[in-house]
C-alpha cells in the first residue's frame, strides 16, 4: 500500500527573473516554502516510510536560504524552474513525487514526472 510522506520548508531569498516581458525583472525577494513529497510502498518497524526529520535535514543543505538565486543558479530562477531543479536533486536521494515551490502563499508552481 502506497504512502506519500510531505514536508515544508521555507527559505528567504532574492531573484530576478532574467527574461520578464522584454527584460530582466527588478530585484526582490521572497519567503519561498517548498513542498516536497515523497512515495514510499511500506513501512519501517516503527511505522515510518520516511523520516520527516531526515528529509528536513536534507533540504536545509540545499536550499539556497539568505542567498541571491541569480547568484546561485545558471538559470532563470522562476517557481518553475526551481521546482524542477529541486525536483532533480530529490529524485536521485528520495523516490520524489512532486516538488511545489511557493513564491507567495497564493502563487507557486510544481513540477512532476508521469
């Protein structure tokens, strides 16, 4: 029987987008959450499929908190585009289902695989 494990993790940080109808966008920042969920078919002894704490844990070491995203990124640091990026990264630790990253709390993107 399937389980999907979610976590939430915000972070603070500034972009802009490179390409914004004709040109770069100004500067800002925001408290991004990203979203995460993970797809685990059984259970531990204990009754988890994963550990929240384990994942939190791995996000804090990826995710780019205090930082300018054009800094960081060789991309156009769009909710999209980050979601795939971490989406990426995810998959090759966790089996990923989806990746939500919020730029407000009524705007975000997500990105999946079928």
């Amino acid at each position: 029987m399937p389980y999907i494990v979610r976590v939430k993790k915000k972070f603070s940080a500034a972009h802009f987008l490179t390409y914004y109808k004709g040109g770069p966008e100004p500067l800002h920042g925001h408290t991004f959450v990203i979203e995460v969920y993970i797809k685990s078919n059984s259970l531990d002894k204990g009754g988890i499929a994963v550990d929240f704490i384990e994942i939190d844990e791995y996000l804090d070491s990826i995710l780019p908190d205090y930082r300018l995203l054009n800094e960081v990124y060789d991309f156009s640091p769009s909710a999209e585009n980050l979601a795939k990026y971490f989406f990426d990264i995810l998959k090759a630790k966790y089996n990923v289902k989806k990746v939500v990253v919020w730029e407000t709390e009524n705007c975000g993107a997500e990105y999946y695989e079928d």
